[in-house]
C-alpha cells in the first residue's frame, strides 16, 4: 500500500493516501489527502524511503499494521479440476470468465479454530475473494489473500462461496503462510454456484478429530453441515444436492409403459431388503407405491464422478455403450430366441465377429475393445478378445475337473459347503413340493467315489461338498416356467474331495416340483462313459451352472457387495463428520459406489433390463436376491472369516495361519483372501488405536454410535432386530466392523467382478440361463430323437440365444475392465492419513504387506502341488492380486465398488 507525496511551489508536501486497500495491486478510485504525517490514521506508520530520484525526492510508503498486534500474511491456493462439458472446458469467454476476470470468482472465508476468549462466541471470519491465478487442461488455481491478526488462533475450517453460474470441482485448498508451516484441505468436491444454493461450503482440515474434540470455534459448523447432508426427506432431489436419505426399491418397474412390467416394491415385511438412496421423484401414475422411472437418476453431488473422471471410465462407457448397441444387436437379431445353429457360430463372436447395422452413434468409439470400425467396409465389426480361459484351453468348459475347480477359484468362490448331514433333504413342505428326500442315494454316491470309503465316513473326513440352489429355487419354478423362453429347476450338485486336494463331480440332481397336474420330478445325473449319458450329464451341468451364474450375479455380487454397501454409505455421510477419523478410514472404499448403484437400477437389474432379460429367473430376478437377502444374508457372515467357517470350508484353530484351519488346504480364494483379510485389520488396528485410546472413547463417540445404529436400525432395518448384529462397543468390535466393510467393498467385490469376462465370457462355461428342459422330463418323441440323433443341437437350443450371449458378453467385458485411473487398495496415502506420523507408518505398512502379497500369490501359481490354480490349460487364480495394469486383466482389488 504506497502514499504518493504531491509538491506544490511554495507549500508544504501533501500526502495521497488511498481511503481503502488497493484490490489485486489495482488503484481504488477513492482517495484522502492529508496535508502533514501527523494527521494520519494511527493505524499508519511512515517510512522514509530514498529512491535515488531526481533532486533527492524523498517518498513515504504506508505499512499496514494492526494497532494491537501483528498480522501474518496467509496465501489461500484453491485448485480445481477442470470439467468435461463445465467450466474450463473451451477456450471461449463466457459470463464466468469475465467474473474470474473482475476477481470475484470464489469468496473465501477463513474460520478460527478457537472462540473469542471475552465474549465465548466464534470469532469474526476473514475473507476476501480469490482470484484466478493459472488455467490448463488439467488445472485451474485461484489465489485469496489475507492478513491474519496473530489471536486470531488456528484456522478451523474454510468457508467458500462460488460465485459463477456454473459449479465446479475443487480438488484442495492450501493455506499458506503460517509459521507451522501449509494447512491442506482436501476437498474432492462439488461446489454448487450461489444463485443455485447460497448457503456456503464448508471444509475441514485435513487433521482428523473425533467428536468431542473437535475445536470449539467449528463445533457448530460440524453438526450443520450434518444435519445439510441429513436434508428434511421433503421434496424431488436435485442436480446439484448433496443431500443423503433413504427409501425403498421401488423404482425397478416401470407399470406407467406397460403393466407388464410392473415390480414389487423391494424392502418392508413382504419382501425385505436393504435400502437405497432417497431421489424424491413423483410416484407412478398407475402404481402409487412405485417411483415413477426417469432418464437420470440422483445421486448426491459428490458421489458422481463420470464428469471428472476420464472418459475411458468404465461406469461412462457401461451406460452409453450399452444404449448404443442394444438397439444394434435388436436389429441384427430380429429373433430374439434364435439360438446359435452349431458351436463355429459362437467361435465366430471371437474370430470374424458380426457386422453392427449403422446407427446414430458409432459404437467403435464407445466400446473400442469389442467394436472395431472397418474403414474399407464403412461399418462397426463386434469382435470380442478370447477371454483367458479359452486363450488357454478351448475345451476347457467340457472338463469335469474344470467345473470342480471353478467352485474354488472361479468366479463364484463363495457357494460351495461341506456337507454335514445325511442323506440329503428339502426342508421345503413336502405337501406342495413333494417328497423332501434327495434321490442322490448312499448307494450312488460309493458307486461314485468306488469303495474308496464309505459316505458316513466321507463326511466325517469332510469329503463332500455342494452346491445347493434346491430349496432357493424350487419355489419359483412354477412361475418362471410360465415365461417363454426360459425353464427353471430346483438343483443340487455334490462333489468329492480328491487326495489331490481338487474336487471332484459326483451327481447333480435336478427336481421340479409337482404343477400342472404333474407329480414332483427329480432325476440324479452323473458322469458316465456312454454317449446318452455324457450328453445328458453336460445338459445337467447347463442347468447348475445357469443357476450359480445368477447366484453369482444377483447375489454375491449384486446383494453381498453394491447393495448392502449403500446403507453403509449413506449412514456414514449422515452421521460421521468428514472430520471423523472412521469417516476418513472408510472413504476410499465408498467411493463412486452410489453411481454405479444407480446404473444398476437404469439399466441392469430393472424391469426388462439386462439382468431379466438373460439371467434364468427373469422377471423374478431381482425378487430372487430379495428372498436370500431374508433367509441368508447376515453382516456377521460378510467376514471372510466367519463366512469360511459358516459353510464348513474352515475350523478355529490357533496354531494356523489366521486362526483358522482351511477345510481345503487349495482353496484360492480362501488363501488369497485370508492374507488380505488380515493386512486390512492390522492396518486397521493400529490407525484406530492411534484415535481411540480404550472402550469407553468408542461408547462416547456420538457420531460413530449414530452410524452403527443407522446402519442397523434404517439402513438394513429389515433386519433390525437380528440377533447377529455385532455391538459396538470396543475397539476390537469396530476393528472387526470396519473390517468387515473394507473386505466386502475390495477383496469380495474384486473376487466376483473382475473375472467375469474371463470365466464367462465364453459363455458356454457360465450360461445365464438354461432356456429347455432336460430330456428325460415328459419328452415328446420328436425331442427325444432330436436328442439322440443331435445332441449338439439340442445343447445349443438350452444355451442363451444369440441376442442373450452377446448382450451379456459385452456388458461382462465392460465390468472386467480396470479403469486406466484404478484407485488400487494400498497404492497411494489419504491426504488425511498423512496428518499423523503413526497412521501414516501404520499405511506404509500395510502397503509393504500387499507388495508381499503379490509375490506371494505368484509363488502359489507357480506350485505344482497346487492343483486349482495350476497345471496344463490352468488359468492362475489372481483376482485377489492387489494391483494390476489397466484393462481386463483377472486381477486387481480396488478400495471400492466402482463398476
């Protein structure tokens, strides 16, 4: 701030002093003159500086000061990421260019940490509008600068106002100029332009506090920007809102375009389930329980990243390569039950691929991976890569040894038991389902494993394992098999552990129940050497692995993982302050999981979406994952641990590994995925035991008690009164809870999602769906010598048709896809966790432990003695392998449920 010295002959010099501060080294256009020193404001000192002038000429400079104290000069350094189709995003000015222009882009507002110590109220905020300083492609930064009075104490919390018509995402705010050095605040966030909403954005420090204490100067500002995110559960929800609330699913049909495709309403007595995030549209015109559908659907601001994240990413590409080339497929397969006429037409999808009829949008552009543009041709081409299985071994689908594998180290790892009781039987009501027995007999079973040892002894040595859909799926096969196109069974498939520690395939009973007239049916099909037998136990097959294929979707992957993690999600931005240390812990791993939910609800799992379409319960599909969500789903049992010991596949034991004793000592995902368990909860451990001194710091954490009991009691409140719910009381309890989130949200969804192209993209190893019945089930004489005198044919008639494979073919080649910005468990540190030396030691430990684990993994592939992830045509099992390159690579864990 200078003062000009004006001379004048025969006078005294006066002095121009500007009335207020320059802006932005700008002169104000208001002036004072004061003719002598002694009539200055005393907030003025004088300073006489020489400047080698002409004639000596003496200037004076005007320092600033505070009358009381001094001042520390603090630069506030905003970044923000420039936008795909935003701010920034063109070369042209508009009306937020000439606002960055007049420097009244961003007010920002310094907040004190402490209260005034005389009045015990918040102390006045400092503020000043920022300026833009730097623009590129990739960055855009803002400049605020102010002058912080010495009592004015720590900064607590920051304060911004977004003053163009557009919002935009900031990434960090850094302030700098404080003796202690730069104080960060990371943001990663929308911020919404003023005319849109004028309350202002708050952000917080990185340094995490709990609750009680937190600075007295933010309290208030802590539990607002709460009871913000809470909102009042009124009205439609908008664009730009960041506002999270709960409802039901009642927005998968869509009863106002056709009754036909009308849908119960997913969560409540009738049909429990967890719940969803709340949009506030209107209700269907023609079902007032239902949401009616929209071509978007909301999800707070914050949770969205398609328009931040590259282009390439993988939730962008899903949903609009999937409206470009549905409607291509509909019109090169103008029948959509048309089945693949022999087997070369399915290798032709991996060879020559099919030309796509011309369309609107290039689908090349969209899906470069599958759709390849023929310039000499003019025309898209579908042409799939060979999944890894196949690249290996093309017949590796026929192999019997290939089925039990997969039950381990597959792409549906979490399904098979130890058989515990004999014989087998239906707890169904034998008055509607018929006889409860298992026709799969002793006799059968020691015909199978030849005299090797009696069953009762087989079970005693844990030899026997199943897969069992029979009770799940038996009640629905009366109403599936009323849908064209489709059929449906009950079905149990038993297997025998070898001494090489693989598993066997004994029998497979398939049974449906007694309708139209019709006693219950039930035929046990094993493997055999005569061709009618080996052609009837390969259709059987179909139908299991139809069956674990949209158990696997709708349930391990679907249920387990992107749904029950939602109420997680919604409750921790409810109740746990960003400041919370558990809020910071579990970030990572929720986010961008709340789009691709709402994906899922647009295009996949709603009505006469892709899930009903091609998955064998159809119509009934989503109800099926509310069935199990009733009669199976528990938290306790999303613990690896405990879900391993619930289905017989381990036993406590100190002296082993991670206290337990694999019932199957080559169990890949159970090796893998016991060592990252245990990483996580040592990391885990010692970052709460750093913020959490005993029990009772974790019983007083108000907020941390108000998630836990969200969770339980609104989120999952289905299952409220269950008595398995863990307590939360120690720091051993949220250890375990945490835990238990991190492992559903990275090393379970990595388990079942990003293999999925691999296993099944050659879809003849995993069917969606069985479209005939078996037949030895009532056949007419003309199937039945088509059968014999055809069999191929008649598999591929049960296979998906056309249509089906090739949807559901791209649609598993989009969710194999790693992401060229993968966030990968381990790689990188939260800015917050860097705050405190401990926790951050305690990260680069954990880090150190997954790079073991890599090596570890590739030791285990490389076994020999390791049968299920080893040998001639073996895909190696790394889908728990913590990082990978980007593409469909088979492995991978990324913190969160992000496709």
């Amino acid at each position: 701030m200078q003062m000009q010295q004006i001379h004048a002959s025969n006078s005294s010099p006066s002095y121009l002093i500007p009335h207020t501060p320059s802006v932005r080294g700008i002169p104000h256009p208001s002036f004072q003159l004061w003719s002598r020193p002694s009539s200055f404001p005393t907030q003025w000192k004088l300073k006489r500086v020489s400047h080698g002038c002409r004639n000596d000429v003496t200037k004076i400079k005007a320092v600033a000061v505070n009358k009381t104290e001094t001042a520390v000069k603090v630069k506030a350094i905003v970044s923000v990421q420039p936008t795909i189709g935003g701010i920034f995003s063109s070369l042209a000015i508009d009306a937020d260019d000439l606002t960055d222009l007049l420097g009244k882009s961003l007010l920002v507002e310094l907040v004190s940490a402490e209260l005034d110590p005389k009045t015990k109220l918040e102390k006045k905020t400092i503020k000043d509008f920022a300026h833009r300083t730097f623009r590129s492609t990739k960055e855009v930064r803002y400049l605020a600068e102010f002058e912080v009075p010495e009592d004015f104490g720590e900064v607590g919390a920051i304060l911004v106002e977004n003053e163009h018509r557009r919002e935009m995402f900031v990434k960090e705010i850094v302030l700098d100029g404080f003796e202690l050095g730069p104080i960060r605040f990371t943001c990663e966030s929308w911020l919404h332009p003023k005319h849109e909403n004028p309350v202002k954005r708050v952000f917080f420090p990185d340094k995490s506090y709990l609750p009680s204490e937190t600075p007295e100067g933010v309290k208030r500002l802590r539990e607002e920007e709460l009871q913000h995110l809470r909102g009042n559960g009124q009205g439609q929800r908008k664009k730009f809102d960041r506002i999270y609330d709960y409802d039901v699913y009642n927005d998968l049909g869509d009863p106002d375009r056709d009754p036909d495709l009308a849908r119960p309403v997913l969560g409540g007595p009738e049909h429990p389930y967890p719940r969803r995030c709340r949009t506030g549209r209107p209700r269907s015109l023609k079902d007032p329980l239902s949401e009616e559908r929209s071509s978007t659907v909301y999800v707070p601001r914050d949770e969205c990243f398609s328009e931040v994240k590259q282009l390439t990413f993988n939730t962008k590409t899903l949903a609009s390569g999937l409206q470009a080339l549905v409607p291509a497929l509909t019109a090169l397969i103008t029948d959509k039950e048309q089945p693949f006429h022999v087997f070369s037409d399915i290798d032709s999808l991996f060879d020559e691929g099919v030309s796509l009829p011309p369309g609107e949008v290039k689908i090349s552009t969209l899906l470069p991976r599958i759709v390849s543009f023929i310039k000499e041709k003019g025309e898209d081409i579908l042409r799939f890569e060979p999944p890894a299985t196949m690249d290996k071994d093309r017949f590796f689908w026929l192999r019997d040894e290939e089925f039990g594998r997969q039950t381990l180290a597959g792409l549906n790892p979490c399904c098979i038991k130890l058989v515990t009781e004999w014989p087998l039987k239906s707890k169904l009501d034998p008055e509607i389902y018929g006889p409860a027995e298992s026709a799969i007999t002793t006799e059968l079973v020691e015909q199978e494993i030849k005299g090797y040892l009696p069953v009762e002894e087989a079970i005693k040595q844990k030899k026997l394992f199943i897969l069992d859909y029979h009770d799940l799926l038996l009640p629905l096969v009366e109403e599936v098999r009323k849908i064209d196109g489709t059929t449906l069974y009950g079905s149990r498939a038993l297997f025998f552990l070898t001494g090489s520690g693989t598993l066997r395939p004994l029998a497979i009973e398939l049974t449906r129940p007694p309708m139209d007239g019709k006693p219950q049916w039930k035929k046990v099909f094993k493997p055999t050497w005569h061709s009618t037998g080996v052609w009837l136990w390969r259709l059987a097959k179909i139908h299991v692995l139809a069956h674990d294929t949209g158990y696997h979707q709708l349930i391990s992957h679907w249920l387990r993982t992107h749904c029950a993690t939602e109420p997680y999600i919604i409750a921790a931005n409810r109740q746990l302050s960003e400041m919370h240390p558990i809020y910071r812990l579990l970030r990572p791993h929720f986010r961008y999981t709340m789009e691709i939910n709402a994906l899922a609800r647009e295009a996949l799992i709603n009505s006469d979406g892709i899930i009903e379409r091609c998955f064998t319960p159809m119509k009934h599909s989503i109800l099926l994952s509310s069935i199990v969500y009733d009669q199976e789903w528990q938290f306790d049992l999303q613990s690896l641990p405990k879900d391993l010991i619930h289905r017989g596949l381990a036993v406590e034991d100190p002296t082993a590994p991670h206290g337990l004793k694999l019932t199957i000592q080559d169990y890949p995902y159970a090796n893998d995925g016991l060592d990252l368990w245990a990483a996580f909860k040592t990391w885990f451990t010692e970052y709460i035991d750093h913020y959490y001194a005993d029990s009772n710091a974790i019983q007083s954490d108000t907020e941390l008690q108000a998630w836990w009991e969200e969770v339980r009691t609104v989120g999952h409140g289905d299952k409220k009164d269950e008595p398995w719910w863990p307590v939360l009381k120690t720091k051993e309890d949220l250890v375990e809870i945490v835990t238990t989130i991190a492992w559903t949200t990275s090393g379970h969804h990595a388990a079942v999602n990003f293999g999925q192209f691999s296993f099944a993209g050659y879809f003849p190893n995993r069917p969606t769906i069985a479209r005939t019945n078996m037949p030895t089930e009532d056949p007419s004489d003309p199937e039945w010598e088509l059968f014999l005198k055809k069999p191929e044919v008649t598999m591929l008639k049960c296979f998906p048709s056309q249509f089906q494979a090739t949807t559901v073919m791209t649609v598993l080649d989009i969710l194999s896809n790693h992401s060229p910005d993968e966030e990968y468990i381990g790689a990188a540190v939260e800015p917050a966790w860097e705050q405190e030396p401990r926790v951050k030691a305690a990260f680069e430990k954990f880090k150190g432990r997954l790079i073991e684990l890599e090596g570890e993994i590739d030791s285990r592939n490389a076994d020999e003695m390791m049968r299920n992830r080893n040998g001639a045509g073996v895909v190696p099992y790394e889908l728990l392998k913590p990082t990978s390159e980007a593409g469909v690579t088979g492995k991978g864990v990324p913190y969160s449920i992000s496709i």
